[in-house]
C-alpha cells in the first residue's frame, strides 16, 4: 500500500490534523507541527518503510518530536526502522546524550571504542577502570578496537564507567535482536555506534539520573508504538502477544490509507 501524507479529500486527515488529534487536550504550537512534519519528510524515501505500517510510522515521528529529536539520519540521534512491515522508534547513542545534557544533571558524558592493548586495569568491584589511550589519533582509528567504555559525571562529583568486552556486546546484541542474530549487522547504523549506544545505556540506566525524557527515551527503543502499547517485535525475549495488536494497526491504517509519504 501507499502511504499518502497529501490531503486529496476534504474526509482525509492532512499531518496537522493527525498530530493534532494525537494531542487531544494540549496546546499546540506552529513549531511542534512543522517539527513533526520536518520529521516525517526526514524519513520520506528511506528504504523498507514505504510499504510500512503507516500508524506505527507516524507513532515513531511523533515519538522524536515530543524529544525534540530530529530524525535526520546524519545527527544519529534516532531513528525510525523497518521491521516485518512495522515501523520501529530507535536511539542512537548521541541521542542518549543528547538527552542527558538537557537534564543539567550530567557534568560529563561519553562512549568510545576501546583499542587494543589500551585496557590495562579493571576492578568491577571497587569499580576502577584504568586505561593507557593511543595518542596519535591516526594509530588509534587503525588500532583493532576490542571493547566499548561509557562514562559520566554528574554535577554532584559521583562518576561512573561501565566497560563491556566486543564479545559481550556481540552476545547482546544476538540476544535482543533478530535483525542482528540473522543479517550481523543493523539497518540504519554502524557496529560501533550501536555498540556503544548499548554500553551507555546500561550505565544509565543502572546508576545515572534518568530523567523523564531519557526514560522515554529508553521505554520506547526498539518498540512498535500503538495508540495504547508499546510492542517489541525485533526483541525474542519479549513475551509479548502482538498479533491482536498487529491486526488493530492494520484496521486503523485502512482509516488513514491514503497519506503518502
């Protein structure tokens, strides 16, 4: 089917209309509108999401305008990805930290791959982590990466690193997604940027200060989102029945049918 964001029918809904019922009982701006719009068009042509579920689509945009996120794939702060005909809202690292940032709370924060030979001590107990990093920045990027590292500090002095081995990460990722367990590699991103995505996460949400937008932020990652539900189709460990769901998205879809995108 095509999806047709273009209103040829007084009886269709245009973009306004749709963000505008999506926001019942709020005050809407211009700003968040064309926010919206600039997301939804940011994703336009992208490959997979034209024959796509348009509600979970437009419920993905949406998530990334209340974050006030752009989708434009180049920033890397999220994205909206193509699974099994459905659209899924994902974070990119730099949109975690995007997120922190805004909170004040976070004096530090950072991900980084971990080259060989630059590991020198690790004590998970007392939490000390010591490293020896490559200095020449051309050696370093040709240096064999085998590890990820995320770190913070927060403004009231409290710090923390979480560093997680390639192979751990290689383990979680077959772990939590289909999509890698199957292709060994990610739709709308690189290796190392999910890689560290996910070690950042894990420290955040472990030990930092998760504000409302970074739970948000980390409640919807990988979800299809509904009108009432989050589904994680791309995640195995979920027990989730979908397919009730599934089959409401595709009779709400049929309202809306003729927006293109």
């Amino acid at each position: 089917m095509t999806n047709n964001l273009t209103n040829t029918n007084k009886n269709q809904l245009t973009i306004e209309q749709w963000f505008t019922n999506k926001n019942q009982g709020s005050i809407i701006n211009e700003k968040e509108i064309q926010r919206f719009k600039s997301n939804v068009l940011a994703i336009k042509n992208q490959l997979g999401l034209i024959n796509a579920n348009l509600v979970t689509i437009l419920e993905a945009c949406y998530q990334a305008t209340l974050l006030q996120l752009p989708l434009e794939k180049n920033f890397g702060y999220c994205w909206v990805v193509p699974f099994k005909g459905k659209a899924q809202f994902q974070m990119g690292y730099k949109g975690y930290i995007q997120l922190a940032q805004r909170s004040q709370q976070y004096k530090r924060i950072n991900a980084i791959e971990i080259k060989e030979n630059e590991l020198k001590k690790i004590d998970y107990l007392k939490d000390e982590i010591k490293f020896k990093f490559i200095e020449n920045p051309l050696e370093r990027l040709k240096a064999k990466t085998i590890g990820y590292c995320a770190y913070f500090k927060l403004q009231n002095g409290y710090e923390k690193y979480l560093y997680m081995s390639k192979e751990e990460i290689e383990n979680h990722f077959n772990t939590y997604s289909e999509t890698y367990k199957k292709n060994k590699r990610f739709i709308v991103s690189d290796f190392d940027s999910m890689a560290k995505k996910t070690v950042l996460t894990q420290l955040l949400r472990k030990w930092g200060i998760m504000s409302v937008e970074l739970q948000t932020a980390y409640e919807n990652y990988q979800a299809v989102i509904t009108e009432t539900e989050k589904i994680y189709i791309d995640n195995p460990n979920t027990n989730t029945n979908y397919e009730e769901v599934l089959n409401k998205l595709n009779e709400e879809e049929q309202l809306i049918e003729n927006f293109e995108i």
